[in-house]
C-alpha cells in the first residue's frame, strides 16, 4: 500500500531487505552439526520439521467480526483475497466504505484527495504475494492513526493496530532498524529446531520483524489462516 499525501509515490509490499540467505545458511549450519553428531553405527538422526501455518491442511482462523468496520473489511477481504491486483478499502467505524481503490500487483497508491476523511478509519488490502506488511504502510498508518491495518493474501491474514496510539516516525524508525537481528535469530533458531522448514524462511523472517517491532512499540500485531 502507499497513501501519498503529497502528490503520489510507489512502494512494494513486503519486506525485501532483510538478509535470508545469511539466516538460512546459518540453520543449515546448525543442522549440519547435528546430523553429525547424531550418526552411530552407519546411521545418521535427522531433524524433523513442524506442521506450520504455511503448509496446506493447517487449520483456518474464524475471522473476528465483532465490530462494523471489521465485520464489513472481512466481508471485502474475502471477495478481493485472490486478485493479481492490490486492492485497498478504508471503512469508518460505522462500517461505512470511505474509499476503495485498484492498483497494480504490489501496490495501490492514493492521492492525497483520496484520504480525505481517511484519519482513524480501519484500512485493509491484498498482497497478492500473501506476504505480511510493507514498511511504507506501517508510516501510512502512523500518519493517517489509523483504526486498524489489515493484508490479507489468498491463504494468510495479518492485523496491526495501536491500542495505546501509534507510534512517532522516529520511534518507528528506531524500532525498525533494531528489530532485523532479532528476526534473522528467531526465524533461524526455528528452522534449526525443526519448528520451520526452509523454504519459508523468508516468509517467517518478515513475521518475525513485525513481531518484534510490535513488541518494542507496544502495538498488536497478529496473523491467521483464513
């Protein structure tokens, strides 16, 4: 997503920039060593791997709906989840739609006379690459306060709001930068414990930093199957 208040801009969804070939090597290192450590008598211990919320079969969320305007984002989500093209919607509390609006596979934008009215309504859009949130639509919904942010994918939820307000942009910058080591570790530390297989890697190692950016700023974040 991208809300332009001056003028228009582009961004991608998801988070690109964090270094998932280094955290992949580093669990394959791990496993190694323990696939070593294992082998007696022409044998070798291998290291299972979870069922995880990315595997087919995983059980599917029920969608929370207990106020208008989530009731009627659910009720958009579900229409837009599969669309090759982002789709963004604001809905004022009443659940009433504010705006909605089409753009290309990894973005929608809005100009700035588009979010008029848009200050504290719940925002929610695709990500047609099911990945979790961008950081550009975290500062839209700094900038906007928004009631809540929501992506959903064609199998993946992800939610964020601010129960005690949302942060500064500095405070958000600071979080940001602080919180991709953190991620790296947790997302490796589940692969080399076999919670994890590797090939999502580079899906978790984005949770993970929104988690730990949540963390450090006190926001809610969550996903779910659905």
């Amino acid at each position: 997503m991208t809300m332009a208040r001056r003028g228009s801009c582009a961004c991608r969804s998801g988070i690109r920039y964090i270094a998932v070939d280094v955290l992949v090597g580093s669990a394959r290192t791990v496993n190694r060593r323990r696939l070593r450590s294992g082998r007696t008598r022409g044998h070798r211990s291998m290291v299972s791997v979870a069922f995880s919320i990315y595997d087919i079969g995983y059980p599917r969320g029920i969608p929370d709906r207990s106020s208008p305007s989530r009731d009627a984002a659910v009720s958009l989500e579900d229409q837009i989840r599969a669309d090759s093209l982002e789709t963004g919607a604001f809905f004022a509390r009443n659940g009433r739609l504010v705006v909605r609006k089409t753009g290309a596979p990894d973005r929608v934008t809005f100009t700035a006379s588009e979010l008029a009215g848009t200050d504290g309504t719940l925002f929610t859009h695709n990500h047609p690459d099911d990945e979790t949130f961008s950081q550009q639509d975290i500062v839209s919904a700094i900038e906007s306060q928004l009631l809540e942010l929501r992506a959903v994918g064609p199998t993946l939820r992800h939610m964020m709001s601010a129960p005690g307000g949302w942060p500064s942009k500095t405070a958000f910058s600071r979080a940001f930068q602080n919180s991709v080591n953190p991620a790296n570790s947790a997302t490796a530390q589940m692969i080399s414990s076999g919670q994890l297989d590797r090939q999502y890697a580079r899906r978790e190692v984005c949770h993970q930093f929104w988690c730990e950016v949540a963390r450090r700023l006190s926001l809610r974040y969550s996903r779910e199957k659905s």
